[in-house]
C-alpha cells in the first residue's frame, strides 16, 4: 500500500438519515482514487472528542450505499459550543494527522465544523438531515426518503380512513420546519396541512372543513400535522368532540429517520461526499456542499450558516389549490 | 341476464382490515359461478338498517383485490346487541330478498351475525380482522399484512436507533391480544415483547435489561410495546429518566391496517369468501368459515363464538429463547 | 353549476409513467380553481380521432393521485405525422370547444402537439416518461419511481447475487437513453453501468474487470445493461462462457413503468399539471412546461423539441469513480 | 467462556432463500442457550469439502434477521452423488468435532444431507427453498416472500397493462413446480394461470379467452407463467401475432429470490432453525424439520425425502372459479 498522501477524517453528526452511508462510501471511494487516508471517526463529535476511530478503505465501504442509519453512529454535538471543546476537538485532528473533516450533518453540525475551522482545521460541510432546513442548498441526505415513507404511511391511512368514514391526523418530523409535512401532504392529497411557517391556530377552520366536505360525501380526511405544531392527539379529541367524526392521531416518529434509502437519496448522498473530497483534493477550505439552481456547487461555510430560506411558495399555493374545492 | 337463482348479501363490519375486498371480489364471483345475486350491503349493521346498498357484480369487484380497506366501507355495530334491531335487520334481509348474509368482520360482528340467525337469516361469518384474536381460527383477514407492516417500521426504527444508540418503543394494535406484538417482535429481532397476556408490570426488569445489554454493547434497544398494555410515551419518559438513554415511542396506529395486502391476505381471503358461497350453495346454515390445522374448514357459528384460543407456546418461548442470552 | 368559462381537452400519449394520474387530477382541480370545464380524452390521439371522451369533475379525480397507470389510457400516436389526421384531429378539438389541449406524455406525444398547435390549436406539453429524456426539462414524469423500482430489484438481486458468488445482468429500459441505467447503477452499486450513450462494444473489458474482482475477494456482480444495448441473454451467455462465472440476465420490462408514484413523482407532476393550466390562463400558446435550473418553468413548444440534453457529466464521472478502484 | 458442550455445524445449500438467515442465526442462538458451539460452514458443501469454517457467536449474527441472502454463501452441491466425496465430507465433519449438522436447502440438499447421515454423522434438514417443492412440508423457507415479491411485480404490470389495453406474460421462478405461479396468480387477480402440473399446451385456448375478454371490455391481461413451461417471450410473440394485442414477456428472475423476508419467513425460518437444535438437544437423529397440519413437526429424513406431494386442489380450483367468468 505504502504511505497514503493525505488523511481525510470523516464523522456524521445530529439527527441520522438515510444516505449517510451512501455518502460515508463515495468520501471513502473518492478519496482512495486520490490515495488519501480516511479515518472514521465513530459518534460525531462526541467520537471525536474520545478519539473512537477507525480507519475506511474501499471494501468497509462495499455494501452500504443501501442500509439505513450510518455506520458511524451519530450523536448530538453536546459541548462543541464552548472554546475549550474546539480547541480540544482541533489538538485531536493534528494529533491523528486529519488535514481535513468531512462533516455529514444538520445545521448544528454545521455550527461545530464552523468552529473547528476557526481552530485551524479544514473542513467540509454535507448537508444531512431529513428535515431540509439548511439554507444554502434545496436538497439534503435524507429528505427524499423520509417523504417518501411518510407517503406511504398516508396512502395506508386513507384506506383506512376511506373505509371508516374517519379523520386522521398525521403527525411527521422536520422539527420547526415544515418541508415533509408540505411535501408528504401534497403527495398524500391530504386535506389539510398544517405547517409551522403559517399556522394560525385557528382550529375552527379545521373543524368547519371537515364538517363541509363531509357534507359533500368525501369519506376519507387527513391532516398532516408538523412536529414543529404538535400536540396531535389532543387535537384529534377536540376535533373529534367538535365534529363527531371519529379522529385518531398517528405519530410516525423515528421510522421516519430509518429504512433503505431511495435511489435519489443514494445519487445525491454520493455526489456530495466525492464533492467534499474533490474540494480537498482541489486545496479548498472550509466549504459548505450545496445543491442549488439544478447542480451540485458549494459555499464558504460561515456563509452557508447565516443563509436562511422559506418554503417554496409554488409548493404552498399549489397544496392550497389542489384542495380547496375538492370534491365539492 | 334472467332471473338469478338466490340472492345473497355481504357486508364488512368493525375494523377494516386489507383483505376484505379480496373476500368480497371471492363471495362475488363465486356467487356469480353459480347464478346467484349479491347485495352489497354498505357500512356493516348500520348500512343494513339504512337498506344502504349496492349490487355488486363480477365486473363491480374488478381491480380490488390489491386495495386496501374495504370497497363497502365498515362501522362499529352499535345497537345490534338490542333484540329489536335484531328483529328490524332480520326483516331487512328477507325484504330484500337476501336468502344468506356473509359477514366479514371480528369477534363482535360474529355476535351481531348469530343474533341475526336467531331471527332466521342464514349467516356466514368470515373472520376479517388484523388482530388475529377469533378462537375457532388460526388465519384471519389482515394479521398477515400488518404484522409485515409492523415489522418494515421496525426495520427502519432499528436504523436509527443503532445510529443514535437509542431505545425505542413501538406501539402495535391487537386489542387485548399479543399476537401482532408477537409476531412483529421476533420477525423484527426486538429485545423486549410485552405481551397483555403475560406481562407483570415489572417494568424495573425491562430497565435492568436494557442496561446489562448496553454494557455489552449493543447498539440498538427496541420494545413492543401491545395496544393492551398502551401507555408507550409515559413508559419512554420513566425508562429514559431511569437509564440516561434517550428513548422515545412510535405510535404506529390506524396505519396497521391500511395497505395493500399481502400475497397470503389475498389468497387465503379469497379462499374464505369462496367458501362462505360454497357453504350457502350446499345448503348449511350459520356456519364460520376457519383456518384450522393447516385446512380451510369451518364451524358452527355459535360455537366458534365460544371457542377461545391462546398465544401458541412454541412461539412465545421461541421470542425469549432467541433474545435472552443475545449478545451477552 | 352554470356555464363554464372555458373548455381544456387533456390526455395521456405514448408510454404511460407513474405519476400522469397526479398531474391529471392538477389539471382538473387547478381547472375548477378557474371555472373551466376539462374533458378527458381516452387513449391519447388515437382516442381524440375517435372523439372517446369524458368529462372530469374534482370528484372523478378524487383518490387517483396514488394510483400507477393513467385513468385516461394511452396509446402511441400512429397517424398523427400526417397532414390529413392532423387537420382532422384539430377540427374534433374545435367541434367540441376545447380551447386548449394538456398533452402528456414524451417526445413523439410533443411532435404530434406541435402539429396540433400548427392547425391552430392552443397546446401545453408536460413531459412524462420514465425515460427523462426530453431536452427542455430536466425532469420528467415516471422517472422518479422508475429508478426507485429498479434500485430495489437490484437490491434483491444483489442478495442472491452475493450468497451464490454469482453476475447478475439486469437490463433496464430508457429506449436510446442511458438515464435509467445510469441513476439506477449507481444507487445500486453495480460493477459496471452499460450506457448506450458511451458504450463501445468492448465485452473483453467487462469480462476482465470481473475476473480481477473476483480475484480480490468482490462477491457479487451486477451490470447494468440500458434497452438501448439490450442483448442482455446473450451477454450472460457470453460472459458465463468466458469466466466460468454462473451470470444471468433479468429483463425487469414494463413493470418499471407501473407502481404507486414517488411523493417526488406525485408533487413534480402535480406543479406541472398545474401549471399547463395556469399557462392556459394566462393567455400562453404553445408552451411547453419544464423544470430547469431547480424551477418550474416553460419553453415554447417548438424549441423546447428542438433542444437537446446529454447524461449530465458530473453523474457519469461520479458512476465510474466509485467503482473504479472498488474493493480492489 | 470455557469448553463448549457439543459442536452443531450449520450450512446453506442450492438456492438462496430469503429467510436462511433467520433460520443460521435461531440455529446460533438456540445452540448458545444449550452451551453449544456452532461452526458456519461457507459455500454449503463445496465449502464443507474446502474447510471453509467460521465460527458463530449470538453477536455475529445479529441486525441479519431483516437481511435477504444468507450471510454463509450457498453453492450447487456438485459431487455429493459420488460416495468417495460422502465419505471425505463425513470425516472432515469428524475431524473438527461437529456431532450433528444442520444443513438448510431444498431437496437437492436433502439428498446430501442423507448420504452424509449414511455415513454416521448427524443430520437435520431445514427446509429452505422458494419453489416450496418439498414433499414432507407444507411450508418453505423463502416462498412467502418471494411470492410477494411477486405479487408487487404483477400489482406494477397490471397498471401499465391497463393504461395500455396490453397483455402482459409474467414468467415466474418454482423450477418444475408451480407453487408460486399459483399463489401469485391468484393473489395478482392474474387472467391466465399457466402451471407445469397441468398445462395442456392448448395456447389457442389462451388466445381466445384474450379475445373473448377484450371483446368484455377486460383492459388488462396478465397471464402468469411458470418456469417450469418458460419459453415466454415466444409465447408472447405468438399471442400477439394471433390477437393483434400488444404483448411483452417480463422475466422476473432471481430478484425473486432476494429482499428482506417478510415477517413470516422470519418468524417460520426462526422457529425451523430453533426446532433443529433441539431435535439434536434431544438426541434425535437425522430428521427433517416441517410444518404439517398447523405445527412444526419432524420427519425421519429418508421418510422425508421420499415423500411427495401436489399443488392443493383447493387453490387451484379457486383460481378456476376467480377467474372463469370474470368481466363477461
């Protein structure tokens, strides 16, 4: 083998999503075709911090690209927002020779790489969680196959709720964000969507829909409900006392995070990891991994954290449009 | 067309569960094999007593057999346990010339069925539901898809509590009964199975377990947790609060009865629904169409209601043999 | 209800893809938004000749947004290259007051558009087919939910292809077009991804880069054979005979153009339907609607036909890097 | 952990069943709760031959109870006919200590399993095959989810089928059974159901029940056929050239033996696996482990290979009676 020209770290920090490991392999792959070194570094930050390492090659990587979770643990970022920590984490990379850190993770994640390279070490951000609510890119690992297996969970209910003439209300992830719960709803024809960034608490709305297009013999109703609003289950017995329709809540939970990822989720995840050692390889630093306007592109990563964005407005006005008059 | 020979009605009652518009499309077109009509009679004992009905044909069940829910849309039977909604029901069927009634449905449509035999309808039932709890049967009408969707959630819980090294607990239906606890919990390699019907409330032994594996390093913790015993997110809070570990419940709900059915749903309740019809063509009355001993078969109504049966053994012991000393 | 504003045509050419039932149901229901009445037309041109036509109301597109296939049938477009069919087909839209016709469906659906549009007819092309190749757009209808169910196959495959030490050729469609292949490789980990686009006939390169991996221990073996090279029999055959490596081929066919939409699939074809309709509304001729650049947006009809597209550079290079070296 | 009380040694042979890796890792478990030390043999006998060993502990195999494949390998079992290669195989068993094998595989399996009892080592089949072509059983491990996986392919077919007014040949695997051609068939609602055990090579009978059904306005034809008759894309050929309607051969090949098992094969393969050991726990010799009548049970396994059995006449005159007048 003989000495590699370069070690690349690499960890996945926050939430898990599926894709990680897509990414995790193309980190691996890309960088073995440049002869660099990968260390894994095992339980994000808090692996990094114990120094849980081990070293990646190309066949650790070999049937992966499809299994949920990461193969390097995650944990939260406990710590990583005082100086001491930074600095500790830094001392750890120079000590283990990582001259770069590839950093798969939310916006947290990002916070504690940002930190790291004001410590002197280069590193790259990939954006991975399934709540799509990084700024600086419309896509993140995860998202594609979380709404999917939300859509399926909806397509279950409605037979369900179709068959029993009920209202169910779903609740999904995205913490207070509203992405899957716009999405899954749209792609669920849910009735209702409720999403942090415009609900307006006014459940009577709810309930007077409910009741309208009962009248007009629409059997099956279905709420999305957005983590960020919650509190489903007491809303399904208010709306349940208000109506007389039978409404039960379903909270997906973690199963959203898991499963097999999509083919989207595996092209992309694998894009962006081979992108962030491209960027090393190409004496970058310190760069956020993007996918904007169509292709794959990055950022200063400092930058890429102060980026805000909101939902799509054609995805909110089509949800709305696509359900107004229905049935009616 | 001409006059048909008899006239036979079907109706789906309780919980809907995939697979009853298998039975449904069954009944149809063996009725129709032998020249007799069917009434499809809407939302069980209450369409019946609204005279809510439909004619079904062999071209009416045409591309039902991979949906979900039910094509006749199911109600809880209230009022039927009253002798003069027996009577009124009874007078409904021979109104409308229905000769025999299928009753696809759990055990309480089993209730409502012989009460209706009492008022001399013939009746037929068809056990239909996901919970899996009728004596006189090992199969009913559902249990397989569900425990396959339990188990796929499972799967993507696992995913991301070996990520997280988290414990999670899934909440499974089942009324009262273990069996989709059961079944879901050995297929999806769960380390704990609570069972209603063995479960003694030491919840300090779950604890205790969760932590010797943790000690030997096992990533993941699932729990199935059965609807009897219910109380999953309050559970979560005291094992989190006893052990450091974050843990958290899914509550899977009405999902569990939605999908597509499976391969062995699709089958085995066409089989059940052509045999109702077969059983009504060679003259027998009030029988329950079962799965026993590996054959289609099928009992007498009012004894298959007083049969009772238990969690199998074999299987109970095979969920704690292959979970106790596991990676210890 | 009282007159309707206007009258839209809408029907599904050519190959059918997952996904054209939502983006029908967002032309009917963006439709009613705006008071116009929409008539379905059966069997795409050839239904339109043959004046097979329906009305569809919100309701009649209520529960479809799931659903593979199109409710509308499709059916190639023979006849419509010439003069004398084009003429006549405008007249039909003329006799029946459509004032603009949704056409869905790939680009032999569009050239017969363009011929409609040049007899004076208003035509708004939205792309779908599982085969993405159409130049204005990078994203077309099916094509979501083709990659994902043939990801899926190759995961199956890869099971047994790994237990049995055994090469796998799975031949995908995509007509001339390597996208499917591509996307599809690459999430499925394949050892080789077969593009009619680049590939040069070279077999004895095939066969010896399997022989070097199963010198380093690889397992399994998966190529990707596009429809556009097909012969995947004989290839197996070939291989088989050269290596001693038991290979076989699956032919995955028309079932990668059938199953339940993708939530991407269903929420794409859903703002494209939509915005056929919007275009129409605002007075547009001719359009034909598009996603680029990560919006939705339209071109002209005519041009859009005319442009080309290539496999995107960045997805072909990432395919060969992350097999290149592999376990090796 | 001091001296283990027995050897057992465990292999997979002939075709890959999802399933066997539930079935190796009940096999581990069972056999640590009794204190047993169990040797995987790779590459079934041809890696018994080869002393390809390794050992299994409760850890390694766990998180493979979901995964397709069996993580042992499995191979033809070339040169168990020959006596001199029984004898060699029996004493290398001797020679690393196994006191009794469990050998996983169908009858081919079997048959070296015997020879290996002949010459004194002790032997318990499990049966795992999908074909389900195993006389003395009424289950195998792998059918059910291979019928599903079946049945999800037709549920794809049947879509496009539709949309496109097509007839679809599905040819199915079960070598020259027809098992899973006749659960699928009738679970994919398929119109034609062709089974080794009965076709008659009337294809002109097939040819006008098409055209009498398209003549009913039946929009899809889906005709299973079983690998045991193959030879479906010249079947296709012929049909179309006879009808004039569009048909296409799809073969689904070995995806059919690969994926995640369904619950049931989990559950199933858990508990044969499980009853192997403690058949050897009770000192049993040389059987065959089953499911008969409703119970796992065991077999004498000479009795056992000598057993045969057919199709169930009750599912096969089921799928006559679902189909025959159906549309007309």
């Amino acid at each position: 083998m003989g000495e590699k020209k370069m070690t690349i770290g690499v960890l996945t920090s926050g939430g898990d999503a599926p894709g990680m490991n897509a990414a995790i392999r193309a980190v691996v792959r890309t960088a073995d075709n440049y002869d660099y070194e990968v260390i894994g570094v095992r339980r994000g930050y808090a692996g990094l911090l114990d120094e849980d390492f081990c070293v990646l090659d190309t066949k650790s990587v070999g049937d992966i690209i499809q299994r949920g979770g990461t193969i390097l643990y995650t944990a939260r970022s406990k710590g990583m927002h005082l100086l001491e920590t930074q600095v500790k984490a830094a001392e750890i990379c120079r000590k283990n020779g990582m001259e770069a850190l590839v950093v798969i993770g939310g916006d947290g994640s990002y916070r504690g790489a940002l930190a790291l390279s004001k410590q002197g070490i280069n590193v790259m951000g990939v954006p991975g969680t399934i709540d799509l609510d990084i700024g600086c890119t419309d896509y993140t690992i995860g998202f594609d196959t979380s709404i999917n297996t939300v859509t399926d969970a909806i397509d279950k209910l409605r037979d369900t709720s179709a068959s029993h003439e009920r209202c169910v209300i779903v609740e999904v992830m995205g913490r207070s964000a509203g992405y899957i719960a716009l999405w899954s709803g749209i792609a669920g024809g849910a009735e209702e969507i409720i999403l942090p960034e415009s609900y307006d608490h006014n459940e009577q709305a709810i309930i007077d829909n409910l009741i309208e297009r009962r009248k007009h013999g629409k059997k099956h109703h279905i709420i999305v409900n957005a983590e960020g609003i919650g509190h489903s289950a007491s809303m399904a017995a208010r709306i349940e006392a208000a109506t007389g329709i039978e409404t039960r809540a379903t909270i997906l939970g973690y199963m959203q995070r898991g499963g097999s990822p999509t083919c989207k989720d595996r092209v992309y995840a694998s894009a962006m990891g081979a992108k962030a050692v491209e960027l090393i390889h190409e004496g970058k630093k310190n760069r956020a991994v993007c996918h904007m306007n169509g292709v794959f592109t990055d950022e200063d990563l400092e930058t890429a954290i102060n980026m805000t964005k909101n939902l799509p407005d054609d995805l909110v006005n089509l949800s709305k449009n696509l359900i107004r008059r229905r049935s009616l």
